[in-house]
C-alpha cells in the first residue's frame, strides 16, 4: 500500500531501528515508547487489520506471535514477564492501518489495560 507508514518502514523508504527480519516479518522500535522495551512486530504482506485475515494467515499469524516470543527472550524478558498486544480498528487504539503487534516490557502491566 502506496502510502501505508509501516510499508514505507519494510521498504527502507522511512528510517527505524530494525531489530529483526525475516521474509514474512519484520520488527522495529517505536518512536512513542509506552514501556522500556516497546517493539513493533509487522507482517510483510500489507494488511490493515486482523478483520482481513482469513483462514490462509494463519501460518502467517501464529509466525508473528513466535518472533515476538524470540524478541521477548532476546530482550531478557522471558522471565519477568512481557505483554504483546494488538490494536484493532480506531475504536481499538489502531492509529497505523497495517497489522501489528505490540511487545511491551521492562515494567509492571496492570489489568485491564487502558
């Protein structure tokens, strides 16, 4: 998608500070930190809300959750705990249209959360 945030960030056409890659993911800091470690973790494919997959995502879907796990370990979070967290729809909290999952850590999460 032509003018989609995140698509600008896959493609190099935005600087961020990448922290992994693959062919069906990539991952990056964000900007407005809401915990001391706040990771964005976006499919490759442009997709603009979970409302679009369907049943053929779901290897993509569950690839997302498992490099946000990895990412968690890599930032020593696996034992004190860390929360991932999607945003759908404006209603939801989404403010960019392209599927992402939030990996949050490094400080006590209350519930429910916002």
């Amino acid at each position: 998608m032509a003018d989609c945030l995140f698509c600008k960030i896959r493609d190099g056409q935005i600087p961020a500070k990448l922290v992994y890659e693959d062919d069906r993911a990539f991952a990056f800091s964000d900007i407005q930190p809401q915990a001391p470690t706040h990771i964005l973790i976006c499919p490759r494919p442009h997709a603009a809300t979970l409302n679009d997959l369907t049943e053929s995502d779901d290897g993509l879907a569950g690839h997302l959750y498992v490099v946000t796990a990895k990412l968690a370990k890599d930032a020593g979070l696996a034992d004190a705990g860390w929360r991932a967290a999607v945003n759908v729809g404006r209603g939801g909290g989404q403010h960019v249209f392209h599927i992402h999952l939030h990996l949050l850590g490094g400080r006590p999460f209350g519930w429910p959360p916002g």
